[in-house]
C-alpha cells in the first residue's frame, strides 16, 4: 500500500503533505510459521515505505512492540469524558437496583466477546444472592438461545439482559454503574474501546490474560485475569475479581492515559503539523507507557 503510493505522487504530481492513521501496527509473530513472518514483515515495510510524512498509530500495545521510529507516532484514541454521575445514579438511570454488586458486560453479545463463557460463569460463580450481570447491547442468535436455554439456572433476578441499541450515553452509563466490567474476549488483537474507557474512567475489568486485554491490565494494573484452564477456574477468577474490586484503585499510569486519550489532546496530535498549529502542547505517550510491560 505505502509502496503504492509512494509511486502514485512521485508520478509528476506534487505530493502534498500527508499523514496516515491505522488502528493496529505490524501484528505480532509469536506462533507464525516462517511464510507468514515474511509476509508480515513485507507488508510492514510496505507500509513504512509511503509518502506520508508521519504514521499516526492508534495502538499503544503496538506503538511499544515496533520500539522507536520517528515516522511512526502514537495517536490518541479519543475517550470520552467521564459524566458527573456515580455509580449510584448510572444505576438509577438505567432502571437498575443499586444494592448488590453489577457485572456488566457493554456492548455486542457474542461467542467473540466470550459472551457465553461469562453467563456460564456467572451461573457457577460462589457470589451473593444480590449480585447481578448485566448485558447490554445487540445479542447474536446464538447467546439469545443460550440464554434462553439456561433461565432456571439463574437465581431471582439476578441476569439483566438488555438486547437494544446502546446509546453513546447508555454505554457510558453502563460501564460506570459496574463494580466489575466483563471482557473475556476471545479476540484479543485490536483495542478495546470498552477496556479504554474502564482505563481511563478507573473501573476495574476481568478479561483475557493475552493479547491487547492482558496487556492493558498488566500495563495500567487495570483489572483482573481471565483463568481459562477449566470452567470452573473461569468462574472462580469471576468470584475472585468480584471480592477484589472493592480495593480497586487507578493507578498514576491510568490518569496519564486518560489525560492522553482526551479529545483535546487527540486534536492537538492530529494539528500539531499545520503552521498555524506549532505552538499547541501536546502530551507525549512516553507519560504513560511502560515498554517493558
């Protein structure tokens, strides 16, 4: 593509000034065969080779797995900001009892979201008669029947399924009303915009030990793993998180991301090249990323 591209403008046109954003950088190798190491490696470079004058990435996982390039530079992911409501009144507004503790899981509800080992895990958890698992957002065929399947294995009221379109406004309230967000992903490559805005807004996460998940709990001490050995480990880590987010505090690190992600300054990385534009502070990523994690 960059390749291209390149080609494209030097074709006796005059090449203006370009930047390129792209939400993930070169993937990563571990498990790769020789052939696709190549071809990853190839399309990388193909990229790399462009005539943009930066490379705007929106992934702080890859940002820190490619080590320093001074065309490539770690955009901000804009995360919005954070309402002047609680927990107590996220839960008023979505109609949602505010004794006991909530998992919530936000979003589409799917077998890639790990959807399904969540409700089995719910059911199987030693956890409170008060607790109660929310999902909301858009349900797949397949959770739908799972679900229906499973009502006598769900004590009172304790499952809240909310199989709706999810307002921007919803959203937010539904993971500020969480004691616990689930994200047991079986997709764990590209951000989460749901782990981003747990980040940033300093409430806790259960999610996938590997890939972006794994990452962002280890880099933000963010969270609470995912064991995925046997279904019962999965629903003990489940309980286990449960109990432990009650000492959950954001670390500096989640702060400095926050601040990173805002809008203002995701306007300002992206001005920052325009004459006009030179005197604009930008906050630099190095505040908040540990490349060693």
């Amino acid at each position: 593509m960059g390749w291209a591209a390149k080609r494209y403008f030097r074709c006796g046109r005059d090449c203006p000034s370009l930047d390129i954003a792209l939400m993930v950088g070169r993937r990563p190798e571990v498990g790769m065969g020789l052939r696709e190491k190549v071809l990853n490696r190839l399309k990388w470079w193909s990229i790399l080779c462009g005539p943009w004058q930066r490379l705007m990435l929106m992934d702080p996982r890859s940002f820190c797995e490619l080590g320093l390039n001074q065309r490539v530079i770690l955009s901000p992911d804009p995360v919005p900001a954070l309402q002047a409501y609680d927990k107590t009144e996220a839960r008023r507004q979505l109609g949602i009892e505010c004794d006991g503790r909530l998992v919530v899981s936000a979003g589409n509800q799917n077998a890639r979201k790990g959807v399904g080992e969540l409700i089995n895990a719910f059911c199987d958890a030693e956890i409170g008669d008060q607790d109660r698992l929310l999902l909301i957002g858009s349900f797949s065929k397949e959770i739908r029947l799972l679900i229906a399947g499973m009502r006598d294995s769900f004590r009172g009221r304790q499952l809240i399924c909310r199989d709706q379109f999810v307002s921007d406004v919803e959203f937010s309230q539904a993971i500020v009303a969480a004691d616990l967000v689930a994200a047991p992903y079986r997709d764990t490559e590209r951000p989460s915009g749901v782990i981003s805005r747990c980040i940033a807004w300093g409430v806790p996460f259960w999610g996938s030990e590997s890939g972006w998940p794994g990452w962002a709990m280890r880099q933000f001490d963010a969270g609470y793993p995912v064991r995925r050995s046997t279904p019962e480990s999965i629903a003990c880590s489940l309980a286990a998180a449960l109990d432990q987010c009650k000492q959950f505090t954001q670390c500096d690190r989640a702060r400095l991301f926050a601040e990173f992600n805002s809008a203002e300054n995701y306007q300002s990385v992206w001005r920052e090249s325009l004459p006009l534009d030179s005197s604009l502070r930008t906050l630099s990523a190095e505040t908040f990323l540990d490349a060693k994690s």
